[in-house]
C-alpha cells in the first residue's frame, strides 16, 4: 500500500498569482491545506524556513534575461534560510535550455546556461531542483516538507524589507475564496 504523498495537516502558502497554473489544484487534490495570499518574496512558502521560487523554462528563460531572477533569490535569501529555485518544464516536450550550438566552454553572459551558473555562483544557497510537470512538483514538495513544521501565513505574506521599499506589504494583501482553500 502507498502510503500518501502529503498528510491530511500539511499546509503551503502560495503566491495568489500561482493559483492560474494546475499545480495548486494537484496540491489540494491529495489533501494539501492552500493558504494563498500575495507574497512579496517566492511563489511556495513550505514551511517557516523554506521559500520555492517556481519557474516555468519560458519564465525562467525571461527572468533570467531581465536580471529579475537575481534580485528574487536575493529577496528570497535576506528571509529564509532555505531557499528553492524549481523549475518544471513540460514531461510531454523535449527538454532544452539552449541549442547545442549555443553550449561552450566559456561562461559567457549571452546564454541561459551561463547566467544560470553565474546565478548558482552568485547565491552558493541556493537550491535547484528540476521536475517534470507539476505531478513530479507534488510529490518533491512532499519530500521537502516531511518532518517539518508548517509555514506561518501572515510572517510568509509580509517577508518583505518594509524599510527598504518605504511602505507596509501588508496592505496590498487579498483574500481569494476559493472552495476548499483556506485563508488566514
């Protein structure tokens, strides 16, 4: 018999901007507790310590492009004492970060591939996991929040440095009501 992927009690905050993809449905689906409110730091807060910034290849391609993906590990680093990059790509399409002409020997800022190395030299606590579709996301999630404690909604929404962007992130906070969802 296999034994569940999470219990009944385990709870995820997530940014309310995840809830378009399919992932937090498959959450909900066996039995995750979704707390979703609007996070000023990642996109999944596991539990008081762990922050998953979640990125598609497209996204991350782009974010990686603008420079804003640096600036969310930073965020996400000044907050948590772990922090995740997951990135989910598609387990029906090939996979690829760049073409084979692209690869070289040289770490040059022109390529995915080398601004994703220069970003894990950048932040060496960085976690990266690689999964195939939010199905293979559930069951990682599973495993990282094992035996840990549950993440606290209203610390995870205002994780933010108020004095550096001068305002309170908390009042940009909402409340989605969503059947089965719970918020704080």
């Amino acid at each position: 018999e296999k034994a569940p992927l999470v219990s009944n009690t385990s709870t995820i905050v997530l940014d309310t901007r995840e809830l378009r993809s399919a992932l937090p449905n498959l959450l909900h689906s066996v039995g995750v507790r979704l707390v979703p409110v609007t996070l000023e730091v990642g996109d999944f807060v596991l539990t008081p310590n762990l922050c998953v910034e979640r990125k598609t290849l497209p996204d991350l391609q782009g974010s990686l492009n603008s420079g804003r993906l640096y600036n969310q590990v930073e965020a996400m680093l000044r907050h948590y004492k772990q922090v995740c990059l997951l990135i989910e790509f598609d387990p029906e399409r090939g996979f690829t970060l760049s073409s084979a002409k692209d690869l070289d020997s040289d770490i040059s800022i022109a390529t995915v591939v080398s601004k994703l190395v220069l970003l894990c030299i950048s932040f060496p606590k960085l976690a990266l996991i690689w999964c195939r579709g939010p199905h293979e996301t559930v069951k990682v999630f599973s495993s990282l929040k094992s035996k840990e404690p549950e993440p606290n909604a209203e610390v995870s929404r205002c994780a933010c440095d108020v004095f550096e962007r001068g305002l309170n992130p908390c009042l940009s906070y909402r409340r989605p009501n969503h059947t089965g969802w719970t918020t704080p």
